[in-house]
C-alpha cells in the first residue's frame, strides 16, 4: 500500500480519481458517487487525469509489443546474415596466389573458396557462395 495523503484535498481528489477510473473502466456509479466525481472533475480535473493515465497505460503496452517485435526481427535478421555470410571474413586466412608471367595475384578463401584480385590476406566480410 502506498501512504495515504494526509491532507483532506488530497483525499477527496484521489477518491474522484478512483471514480474517474471506475467510470472509465465502464462500472456503473450511483448518483452520490457521480456527485463525488463531478465536483472532483470541477476542482481537479480528475476525468482529464484518469483518461490520461489510461491513454499511457496503452501506449506503454504498444511500445512494449513493438519493441520486442523489433528484437525478434533483428535476432532475425542477423541470424539469417550469419548463415549467409562466411566465417572467415575478417580473418587473416586467405591464400595468395600468384599470376604467372602477372604482376597480380589472387586470394582465394580457404573456407568458401572465393576469390579477389590482389588485396591482402585478411578476407573481406563476404557472402558465401550460394548452394
Ligand atoms: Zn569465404
């Protein structure tokens, strides 16, 4: 339980809140309780509050949803990118062969099997040959 306000303004208020919120909610409130509510209304706006605090609850949950959405497509995304891409990009395993009678070269990665002109050893981020 959170502290109950001591002062009696307070008190009156969060009561026209709760009845804010039950209203909203769709309960039914007898006519003393809709009097509580709107005099609470006249002095505090406690409708507009009640709606509001309803209105962040939803968008709380919406944010929520869409950001787990979001993880779950990135994990996606990224899974789908490893599977794609061979793991020795980045790595300093590529072979150098040399052109005969050129002053060129190749590297060719030792995992996938692809190749470049010239470069050096260390193997660019690629694709792995498809099938
Ligand atoms: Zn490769």
């Amino acid at each position: 339980m959170t502290a109950e306000p001591s002062d009696p303004m307070s008190r009156v208020l969060n009561a026209g809140l709760d009845l804010a919120r039950a209203e909203l909610e769709g309960s039914h409130l007898d006519e003393d309780e809709v009097r509580v509510l709107e005099l609470c209304d006249d002095i505090g706006d406690v409708r507009g509050v009640a709606l509001h605090e309803m209105q962040q609850a939803n968008l709380e949950v919406i944010t929520t949803v869409s950001r787990d959405m979001q993880a779950e497509e990135d994990i996606k995304a990224w899974e789908e990118e490893q599977s794609r891409r061979c793991p020795s990009g980045g790595q300093d395993v590529g072979r150098m062969i040399n052109i005969d009678g050129m002053d060129d070269w190749k590297i060719e990665c030792p995992t996938c099997g692809a190749m470049w002109w010239g470069g050096s050893t260390v193997l660019p981020e690629h694709d792995k040959p498809r099938g």
